[in-house]
C-alpha cells in the first residue's frame, strides 16, 4: 500500500528492525521493544539517508517509520499480554473488543443507522452503529474478563469501552490513509475485502491498549 503511494521502503533494515523488535519483546519486555524500536528507527534513517538526500528520501523514512511502528511494534504487545499469566485469556480481551466493535456495530448500523459519523471519511459509519459497537464490543470483552480471568467488573467496562473507542478511530485512520494514497484496500490478499490488514488494524491498536490500561487498572 505505501508502495502504491510513491514510497521506495529500505526493506534489508526493515527486515531486520522487526526480527530485532520481536527477539527483544520476547526476551526484555516491554523496556526491550521500546529500545529496539529507537534502534530500527536510527538504522533505517541512516540507511536511506546514506543512499540519498532531498525530499524522497525524508518521504521514505516517514513512510518507513510508520511500517515499523504500525504492525511490527503495535503487534509486539500481543506478545505481551501474552507473556503475562493468563496470556492467551489476555490476547483475547485484547480482540474481542474489535470483533464486537465490528459485529455490534454492523448490526445496529444495518437496522438503526440514520446519522452518519463521518460521512466525508467514511460515510457508511453512523452514530446507531457506534451505539451498537459500544453495546456489544463492552458487553463482551466484561463477561470474559469476569468470568475468565476475575476481573472487576468496572475494569472489564472500561476496556471494552475505550477498546470500541480506539477500534472507531483506528477505521476512521485507515480510511483517511487510503484516500491519501489513493487505494481502495490495503493489502491484495483479500480483495474486495478491505485487505489483510484492514481486518486487523483495529487489533493492533487495542494490544497496546489492552496493555497499557491492565498496568494502569491493575497495577
């Protein structure tokens, strides 16, 4: 996709960078993404930069950074939660927020919607099919952090609530990143489809979330 948008990607420390960020997610934690993800930042600037200067190259590494940060760093916090007790219970809260993000809010938007959220960026969303999202993607993630893992109650109402949340914006980011690439879907795997990562988008951006807020609530 960033291809199709003009961007030549260095791929040899992008390949790298990310085999870096996951080995060290794995062995350090969270302290040792955060450090490889600084290092794989620094290396793919110093590579294309190296091989050329001017307003491509600073576009490339943009467009770099971004690769870096969205799938392979967002996607280490699955291996986080993970990695906690419970892990596999955790990356599950982590998903069904989105997947009841998606089903509630395609439902209600189906037989209620009426007014659109944001008709210039995506206009089949609407405020019914929100209500929906924020019904069953909260109802869900609560039952399966109570009964499952023990969680209050006000805890698993807060995840799921801001889960639906961030999956919202995470749909609404993906559809103002294609329209300014000029693409329909994001990947080829699936087409027609919204492509592969279309489907999981909203999950990348609930790891880290599903993370961050577990430290916070329980610390």
């Amino acid at each position: 996709a960033l291809a199709h948008g003009g961007l030549e990607l260095p791929a040899v420390p992008l390949l790298v960078g990310v085999i870096g960020m996951v080995v060290t997610t794995e062995v350090f934690g969270a302290e040792g993404l955060l450090v490889s993800t600084a290092a794989a930042v620094c290396v793919l600037i110093l590579w294309r930069v190296s091989e050329s200067m001017g307003l491509s190259a600073l576009r490339d590494v943009a467009g770099g950074v971004f690769a870096l940060a969205w799938i392979p760093f967002l996607g280490c916090f699955l291996l986080l939660l993970f990695d906690r007790e419970q892990g596999a219970m955790l990356v599950l809260l982590a998903i069904l927020g989105p997947v009841g993000n998606d089903i509630g809010g395609y439902i209600a938007g189906v037989l209620f919607g009426k007014h659109p959220m944001a008709p210039r960026i995506s206009p089949k969303k609407s405020w019914e099919g929100f209500i929906g999202s924020l019904l069953m993607g909260t109802a869900a993630v609560t039952a399966v952090g109570h009964y499952a893992l023990d969680l209050p109650i006000w805890v698993g109402l807060v995840i799921g609530a801001v889960l639906v949340v961030i999956s919202t914006c995470g749909d609404l980011s993906q559809s103002l990143l294609k329209r300014d690439l000029g693409i329909k879907d994001m990947g080829h795997l699936l087409p027609g489809h919204g492509g592969v990562l279309d489907r999981v988008d909203s999950i990348l951006l609930a790891a880290p979330t599903t993370y961050v807020l577990l430290e916070v609530l329980l610390p």
